[in-house]
C-alpha cells in the first residue's frame, strides 16, 4: 500500500533507493539541507513543482504520491522527454581496499537516472560519469559502507578532492593531498587510517568523486 503523506512516502522512496536527503537536495538544485527539514520540520509546507516532479522522475513513481495532482489517464501525460534524463551505468565494483578496476568494458548491473539539465549545470558529461559503491570504512564520515558513488572521468588537471584511483590491484576512495611536489597522498577520512603516499607513476587516478547516494 503506497503511503497518501509526501513526506513520509519520500523517506521510504529514499530508503528503499538508498539514496541520502542530502544528495536529492542537491538532485533538485537545494542546498543539502533542504529535504531534511521539509520532511522533519514541515517546511516547506509542500514540494514545487519542478522539485516534485524531478524527484517523482527519479524514482519512477507518479508525483501524485509526493503530493501533487491525481494524473490524468492518459498514456502521454507524466511521461518524461527521454532528453530530460540520463542513465549512468552502475558497475559491479566496490572501491575503497579491493582488486577491480573502472572500465569501460565492465558489464553495468543497472543504472541511476539523472536529470539532463543538472548534470550540465554541474559541468558533467554522462559519457563520462560511472556509479560504483563504496567498501569499507576508510572514509566514514564523508563516505560510508555501501554507498553510491558517481565518478566523473573526465581528464582534467589533477587537483586535491575525493578520487578513485587504483594502486597495484587494488582500487581505493581516497582523498588526494597533493601539497609535496613529486608526491601524491591518498588520505582517508577516518582517523583510524594512516595516509599512504605513492609517487605519481605509482597510482592511476581514475576519476574524481562528484555525488554521493548513501543509506538513511
């Protein structure tokens, strides 16, 4: 049974997704805040339009569900342009301590769908963009165990940020410190980790980190 409360209905769409508040409020062009306190503290009293039905599209449900109007029968209506949205392909791979590699020949085993017009306003291509989860702790609490990542692999000037890279077999999530000429230093954000540093030949920077979907 499909919960009639917009807001409740929206904390088990991101649930059952696995998608944090934070990142739909950066999906819909809000700060991270945003859905948190629409959903916690009633404000706003509703979704606009364009919030609702971006959010609506992303989890393929009728925004009649995150409280909009009863939708027409119509077979057309509801009905996104494909243009309006892009699938970036989700990967079998898990980065933070594990064997693998981010490539273009590996087999999606789905996909996250994302608004067209964000990702420009964000400057990405989705050619470029691939999702893959996170393992381990090693970037809590920034990044946790089994969230999503999407990793931008557009070749750009190395700059510091959170990046995959891959090191030897394995392929990790780390934040790059790159302050010591002729060093990279991959940092973790958890304390408990101890930062590695790698000469340049020595790591292969894949892509950088540029949104995250993460368990409630």
């Amino acid at each position: 049974m499909v919960t009639t409360d917009p807001r409740v209905r929206l904390l088990e769409l991101a649930s059952e997704r696995g998608a944090s508040l934070s990142g739909l409020s950066e999906l819909i062009g809000r700060n991270s805040t945003y859905l948190q306190q629409f959903i916690r503290k009633g404000s706003p009293r509703k979704l606009e339009e364009n919030d609702r039905r971006t959010l609506a599209r992303f989890f393929g449900v009728a925004e009649s569900e995150l409280g909009g109007p009863e939708e027409k029968s119509s077979a057309s209506v509801g009905k996104p342009a494909l243009s309006e949205w892009c699938d970036i392909p989700r990967l079998p791979l898990g980065a933070s301590a594990g064997p693998g590699a981010l490539a273009l020949e590996e087999q999606p085993i789905g996909a996250f769908r994302f608004s067209a017009r964000w990702l420009r306003e964000q400057g990405l291509a989705p050619s470029m963009l691939s999702a893959i989860r996170v393992e381990g702790d090693s970037m809590e609490a920034t990044l946790r165990d089994g969230d999503e990542i999407l990793v931008d692999r557009t070749p750009r000037p190395l700059r510091d940020g959170i990046h995959v890279v891959r090191t030897g077999d394995a392929l990790l999530v780390k934040r790059l410190d790159l302050g010591r000429p002729g060093v990279i230093a991959l940092v973790s954000d958890n304390p408990a980790y101890g930062r590695i540093e790698l000469r340049p030949d020595e790591v292969e920077v894949i892509g950088r980190v540029v949104w995250k979907s993460g368990r409630l």
